[in-house]
C-alpha cells in the first residue's frame, strides 16, 4: 500500500514539474528577448530606410509624370517647383509663422477637447441611462464630416478664432469620448471588484483603477482625438477665411488656390502633412509604446 502511494505521488508530481520547467524556460526566453541590445545598424535598417525608400519612391514617380508633360506645368508642377515654393516662404520669414499658427489652435483645440471628451467619456461609460441617451449621438458626430460644421459654426460665432475651435471641438470630442468608452468596456470586471474591495472608490477608484485599466483604448481615442482635430482645423481654415484670424496653414492654402498657385497648395498640402505625421511619430507613438511595455505587450527593441 506504501508502495501504491509512493508511485502515484510521483506520477502525480512528474506533470507539476514539467509545468514549472516550462515557465522558468519561457521566463528565461523572454527576459533575454527584453535584455538583447539591438544595434544602431538594426535599428536605422528596420525603422528609418524604409519610409526613406517609400518617400524617394513617390518623388521619383511624382517627377516622371511632371516630366512627362501628363498635365501642363501650372496643373501638375514637379516636385523641384514645389520645394521652390517652401523655400520662398522660408526666405521670406514666413513658413513657420504659418505652421505656428496652424500648431497652437490645434493643440489648444485639442486640449479643450480632451478636457470634455474625458469627463463625458466616463459618465457614458458608467451610467447606463447616459449611455442609451447620447451614446448614438456620440456615434454619430463620430462620422460626421468635419466641415459640415463650418457653415453653421459661421452663423453662430462669424469669421472670429471661436468658430475655428467650435469645429475642432466638434469633431474632436466625439472621438475621445468614445475611445474612453471602449477602454472601459475592455476592462475585465475583476479589475473593478477588487478596486471596490479595497476601497477604491468614487474618484480614487476612476484615478487608480478605471483610468489606468482603460489606458489603451483611451490613449486610442486620443490619438483619434488628435487626428479629427487637425483635420477640423484645416477644414475650418480653409473656409473661415478672414485677414482677422491670422494666416495658418489651411489659410494659405485657399490663398495659393485663389491665385492658381498649384506648387504652392501642394507644398502647403506636403507642410499640412508632415506636421500630422510629426505630431504622431514625436508624441502619441512613444507614449503608446510606453503603455504597451508596461503591460507586457511590447517588447524592448
């Protein structure tokens, strides 16, 4: 009988030890994955040749079709015309008076925006009768194009900065709203018990639980957030055209338009674009990479 126990205490331990073997060899895995030095070479050949052959890739092609004469040179300008245009407003002291002001209303847009869209983004995500009474709606605004704000926000608040934040607010909100939503809804329902149980609660219990669980799908919104805001404001420069409200990128693209400028509106086109992609690459990239690896979803490297 001794025999039987000592038998089946062993194939019964044989399974537990295996298990743990597996873990202590994916733990060493990973931690020599985390801890591996990547090199400079590995990094410039993986993260920055690649955008740098796409880029040559459509300026060679953008200078075979000017050069090809597909289009007269006032329509379909090469990209050597367009660099002129950008150097000009260089010269002249200009460009990036433009590009500042174009940089401060979306970020104080933005700001704006994040500071409402929070708040509502949580009052939907946790009152049900909020929820069914303006979660459509918050859907909506969503897909709602941008400019189909600038008419109305005219007649309400006139060619003044307030219409142009109006519109960056209404396409911005909707977003981070909604993004904190998803956040929320993402978050497993342990996370909140165990908030409640030790006394996390009210404002403590949104600070260090809720905020921090629906990190990823709020952080999502604020990108969204961002993006709908500096396409609000182009849309919104671009219409609300007064020599009141200062020149900013979208400005001096219906101005290079109004003179049959088409280097110029390609190189505001290019300038309106790098900042997009500037603003992403410089803040939301790293910060969501930064969340990421604190949740053990991204690796180092």
């Amino acid at each position: 009988m001794a025999s039987t126990d000592t038998g089946t205490d062993t194939r019964d331990t044989r399974p537990r030890n295996d298990l743990a073997g597996l873990e202590a060899g994916l733990d060493a895995l990973e931690t020599t994955h985390s801890t591996e030095r990547v090199g400079l070479g590995r990094i410039l050949l993986s993260k920055v040749v690649p955008p740098l052959v796409a880029i040559t890739l459509v300026i060679t092609l953008w200078h075979l079709a000017a050069a090809s004469d597909l289009k007269p040179d006032y329509v379909l300008p090469g990209p050597v015309d367009v660099w002129h245009s950008i150097e000009q407003m260089w010269l002249e002291g200009t460009l990036l008076g433009y590009i500042w002001t174009s940089i401060s209303r979306g970020a104080l847009g933005f700001a704006v925006s994040v500071a409402i869209g929070t708040p509502l983004g949580l009052l939907v995500a946790r009152v049900k009768v909020v929820r069914a009474a303006i979660g459509p709606i918050l859907s909506g605004l969503q897909s709602l194009p941008s400019v189909a704000w600038v008419p109305a926000a005219i007649i309400w608040f006139g060619l003044t900065d307030a219409t142009i934040y109006a519109v960056v607010l209404l396409g911005a909100v909707p977003s981070i709203a909604n993004g904190l939503v998803a956040g929320v809804d993402q978050i497993p329902p342990l996370y909140l018990r165990a908030g409640r149980t030790i006394g996390a609660t009210g404002v403590n219990g949104i600070r260090h639980v809720l905020l921090p669980a629906a990190l990823p799908g709020y952080l999502a919104g604020l990108k969204q957030g961002w993006a709908f805001s500096w396409r609000s404001l182009m849309a919104a420069e671009l219409i609300a055209n007064s020599p009141d409200l200062g020149t900013g990128l979208g400005q001096l693209m219906e101005n290079f338009r109004t003179y049959s400028d088409m280097s110029g509106v390609l190189a505001t086109i290019i300038l309106i674009l790098i900042v997009g992609i500037g603003i992403d690459l410089l803040f939301f990239s790293p910060l969501e990479r930064r969340v990421l690896r604190s949740r053990g979803l991204l690796t180092k490297g």
